[in-house]
C-alpha cells in the first residue's frame, strides 16, 4: 500500500522590512514541496543585492532537499553579493545543520527581530 503525504506545499508570506525581504514558511519542505519553495526562492535570489530572511520557526519538518533549496538559496545570494539568515527555534533543525556541518555556513538566529537588527559582522551563529 503507498503512502499517503498529508504535507501540502509549505505556506509562504513575504513582506519587506527596511529593505530586506522576510518570507515566513509553514509546514513541511520535503522532496514534494521543495518545488514551489525553491522557484519562489529562485525568483527573490535572482537579482544584485538579495537581502532575505527566511523564518523557519513554523516549519514542521524538512528533510535533505529543504536543506538542499536552503543552501542553493544562500550560494545564489552570496553569488550576488547578497546576504540570506534564518530564522528558527528548532533545537532538530539545528542538530540537522551541526550534522551536516553547515551551522557555521548558515546566518541563524532564534528570532526574527534579532535577524533584522543583525549587522553582516554580527552573524549569530548557534553553538
């Protein structure tokens, strides 16, 4: 019998605060949803001087192609002499980024007002 997904693509909400792009995700970002995450990602990423912020903290499960389209998001705007950070309280989610070596690659911070009021000498990073 297959398994059902009962995830549907994650929810996403953007504003601009001060110039810099905060897009919130909701749900799950897997194999099945990464799609539309990653062309909206794309399409924010896709000009000089990306500054985003993504907030994971409603995220409730990412698996090795979320974390794929989050690090295609950060080289792309790292390419554009952009910047991108996220945002999450998930104490999972970290343990994924220490497992992968990729928590001293990532600008992360547990709130959203920590992230917007970081400055690019000041990453945060978790220990």
């Amino acid at each position: 019998m297959a398994e059902e997904h009962t995830g549907h693509a994650p929810c996403q909400s953007e504003r601009t605060v001060g110039g810099t792009t905060v897009v919130v995700l909701r749900g799950e970002i897997d194999i099945l949803t990464a799609p539309a995450v990653a062309a909206r990602l794309d399409a924010l990423t896709a000009g000089p001087h990306p500054d985003l912020v993504l907030d994971l903290r409603p995220v409730t499960f990412i698996d090795c192609t979320g974390v794929g389209l989050l690090c295609r998001a950060r080289n792309r705007a790292m390419a554009r002499d952009g910047r991108l950070r996220l945002v999450t309280d998930s104490a999972c989610f970290l343990r994924i980024l220490r497992g992968t070596y990729l928590s001293g690659v990532f600008e992360v911070y547990g709130h959203l007002s920590e992230a917007l009021g970081a400055r690019t000498d000041e990453a945060a990073l978790p220990t």
